[in-house]
C-alpha cells in the first residue's frame, strides 16, 4: 500500500487549480443512463472514484468516448444507445457506495433495477431507506434479497410521480429521487430536499437534457415527468472540498494559496469560520486567495450542518486546523454518527483533542510533531497530510489509496506551492476497500 511522507513546517505559497467536485460527477455521470443521446461532461475530475463509475456505467451499457483533457479535468463523452444490463453487481458496488445513484436513472429508464445494497463504510451505516421509500412513493416496488435491492415499476410501466417527503436531509436520496422522478408520468414535489451545489449542478445538467425541474437550491424540488431526455453538454462544478482543504492548507502553514477556480458561495460558512480563525479570504474573479494570520489562529466551534451550514466533508480538516490553535475549539459532528477516526492518529501527533459522542473538544497546542499515521477514509487521510504539513520533523500517512478517491494530484499540487511532500509506492497490493 502507498504511503505518502511529508517534512513539515514550510509556508505552502502559490497557486493551486480547483478540479471539478467528485460528489457533482458522480450523480451526473449516472444520469447518462436516463438518455440515449451522449451526455458530455467536462472539468471531470481524475479520481479513483471517477473510475469506479465509469466501470460500472459501462457495464449497463454507457459507450464511454475521451475527447480531451485540461488542467482541472477531462471531458467525456457518454451515450447510452441501449442499456444492456440493469443490474449493478455486488463487486463494482462495494467498492463504492455513490453506485447506488444508478438505482433511479434505471429504473426511469427501463421499469427495472437490481442494486447491490452498497454496505456501510468506516464513517457510518449510511443506510439507503430513503432512497428506497422515496421510490416507493413513486410507484416502485422494492425487494432486498440477497443483498440485492431489487425494485421495479407496476406493470412494467413508468414511474408515476408522487410527493416525497423526507424525514432526514439526503444528499444522494434527493439526486436519485430527482433524476428518477424526470421521466415519471406527473409532477413529483421533493420535500426537505438537500441543497448541497451538486445538487443544483445536476439539476441543470438534468434540465440541459430537457428535464423540467424548479425549485433546486431550495427545500422544495418540483419535476414535471417528461418522455424522454437528450443530448447535452455539461461542465461539472468546482469542488467545494477541494477548495476548502485547500484553504486550510494555507492557514496551517503560515501560508498563501491562490485557488483557482473557486467558488466562495458554494462554502460561505466554511469559509466564514476560517475568517473566525483570523485567515483572511479574498474572493476574486480568478476563485480566491487564502492568506494565513501573522499570529497563531484562534479557535473556533464548528458544528456540521447540511449546506448551507458548515460542510461535514471539511470537519476532519478543520479538526487539524484547531489542533495548533490557540484555546480551544468545539467540533460537533451531526451528520455521520463515526467521523471522529482521524482523531487518535491527529492524538499521536501531539494534538489534545477529547471526545464526548459527537463532540470533540480540542485544546489547542503549539506545535505538533510529525509521526506515521493511519489513513481510514477520504477526508480523515487528508486531514493527517494537513496535520504533517504544519508538524515538525516527518510524517507518514499510510494506507493513502483512500485520498486517490477524492483528491487529484494532490502531492504535486502541495509540492508546487513548497511542501516537501513525495508519494512512497508499495509492494503490497492494495486491498479493494470498501467505500
Ligand atoms: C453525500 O453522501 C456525499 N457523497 C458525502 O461525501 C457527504 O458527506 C454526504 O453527502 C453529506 O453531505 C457523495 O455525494 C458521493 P446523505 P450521501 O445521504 O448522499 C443518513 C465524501 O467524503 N441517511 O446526505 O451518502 C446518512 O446515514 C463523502 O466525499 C439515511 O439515514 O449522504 C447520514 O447520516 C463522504 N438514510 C445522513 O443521512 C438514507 O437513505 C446524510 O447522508 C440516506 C442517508
């Protein structure tokens, strides 16, 4: 397994290019299955994950053709002439978890879906139940057999819209719902809907293939079914993570970073909190510049919230942020009941952090002193790089095939602005791991 070794204590200063948002591609490149025309996405991330879903897409018959690449990502073209299978199996799911966002486009799209039930992952259960009531709300009926989700329309007909009303705020049970409720006969009202950026994104990417949707960006989503989608064309959005990771970064390090491609609205909390610490943000038209304090930072409490509130994917970030802080900061984690995991390797590295169920309260320290960690997800592994950014002496973080998930090129981005940072390949293979 890969591990990757940083020297820490350099001042990060330059420029680093925002990639297109992982969590946008994910949901929209399954809605090439709701169109036989190509869909043709660009600033399309180069990721593991990225990956992961083409493999599956392919195999339900998504014609995948590259027709360039640039900086921030690539652009890809996907037609689906003819869906050749509608079954996602269990080998591609376990893999990753965002393969359940082919459940909907399929069964739009052919009456007819057999889903691996994708299992829980190291943050938490991260149950579909929501997804699936949803769908049963619009006409499906659903069986798990097997560890399969087997759902199909009555009578093989279309989906028929109904009003879907959701008890807990769901980023991916609001896109399947969405995606599948285009092409159901009637309206559909998607209510407590996520609001996150992907969201809006792929609604208009759904509306750019002549889907009739208002309302995204808000509580309340309206689809009006529609025959048939089409070809379309569309860029996917800025990664507000990667920005935000990016932005703490700079703040750990003393540093400077221009991000390029940046869009503050789609992080104003996130970035509110950071201006809290005493980092100054500078919005402009090329994204932002992220400017360290002279001082020590303050410390500030967080508590994740849907969007628009403080984003759960930056709280493992921020937790290395608070941990050189000076006082302390309290960090509240109300979305995944298990995304404290990077705590004990931040503990070994020096940080004073104590943990009460969702509540971490961390004591700020003056420094912390590099030392081999454990990566255990996505954003839990690069919050241990922040860590070893800002330690003294060397850190390494093993088990770094979680970053490649979410993160393009992030060793080469680090070391342009001045980390001493290098990826250490292994013998070993790489274990599949479960998303
Ligand atoms: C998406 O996951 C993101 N992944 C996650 O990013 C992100 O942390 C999460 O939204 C919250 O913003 C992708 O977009 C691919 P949810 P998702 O459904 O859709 C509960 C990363 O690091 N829930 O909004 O799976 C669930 O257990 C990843 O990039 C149900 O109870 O998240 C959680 O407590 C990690 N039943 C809460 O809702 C359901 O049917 C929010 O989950 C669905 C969810």
């Amino acid at each position: 397994m890969d591990s990757i070794r940083i020297r820490g204590g350099n001042r990060l200063v330059g420029s680093i290019p925002i990639a297109g948002a992982k969590n946008a591609a994910l949901p929209l490149m399954a809605a090439a299955l709701l169109a036989d025309g190509p869909l043709t996405l660009s600033n399309l991330p180069n990721l593991a994950d990225i990956a992961s879903m083409r493999d599956l897409l392919a195999q339900h018959g998504v014609v995948f053709t590259d027709t360039g690449s640039g900086s921030t990502g690539s652009t890809v073209r996907m037609a689906t002439p003819e869906i050749t299978s509608t079954t996602a199996p269990y080998d591609l799911v376990r893999k990753m978890r965002a393969s359940v966002l082919v459940l909907g486009p399929l069964l739009a799209r052919c009456g007819v879906a057999k889903v691996s039930q994708p299992g829980g992952c190291a943050i938490g259960n991260r149950p579909v139940d929501l997804h699936l009531k949803g769908l049963q709300e619009l006409g499906a009926e659903v069986d798990l057999t097997g560890g399969y989700i087997e759902a199909r329309t009555r009578s093989g007909d279309r989906l028929t819209g109904g009003r879907v009303v959701f008890p807990v705020i769901s980023v991916g049970a609001t896109e399947n719902l969405m995606m599948a409720a285009t092409l159901a006969r009637g309206e559909t009202a998607l209510v407590n809907a996520a609001r996150e950026p992907e969201i809006v994104d792929l609604a208009e990417c759904l509306i750019a293939m002549g889907a009739k949707i208002e309302g995204h960006g808000g509580d309340t989503i309206h689809i009006q079914g529609v025959d048939a989608l089409e070809s379309a064309e569309h860029a996917v959005v800025a990664d507000r993570i990667e920005t935000g990771t990016y932005a703490i970064a700079a703040a750990i390090t003393g540093g400077e970073l221009e991000l390029v491609g940046a869009k503050a609205i789609h992080l104003e909390a996130a970035l509110d909190v950071l201006r809290s610490t005493g980092t100054t943000v500078e919005e402009h038209d090329a994204g932002l510049t992220v400017r360290a304090p002279d001082g020590r930072l303050r410390g500030v409490d967080v508590m994740t919230e849907p969007f628009p509130g403080f984003p759960t994917d930056l709280q493992a970030q921020f937790m290395a942020l608070m941990s050189v802080a000076e006082g302390a900061a309290m960090i509240t984690e109300t979305i995944f009941e298990n995304r404290f995991m990077h705590v004990p390797e931040l503990s070994r590295m020096g940080a004073n952090i104590t943990v009460h169920h969702a509540s971490a309260l961390l004591r700020g320290v003056p420094e912390l002193t590099g030392a081999p960690v454990m990566a255990t997800d996505l954003r839990a592994s690069v919050s241990l790089v922040l860590a070893g950014l800002a330690a003294s002496g060397e850190t390494l973080v093993n088990r770094v095939y979680h970053l490649d998930r979410g993160y393009d090129r992030l060793v080469g981005k680090l070391s342009a602005c001045g980390a001493v940072i290098e990826r250490i390949s292994s013998e070993t293979d790489v274990q599949e791991q479960v998303a």
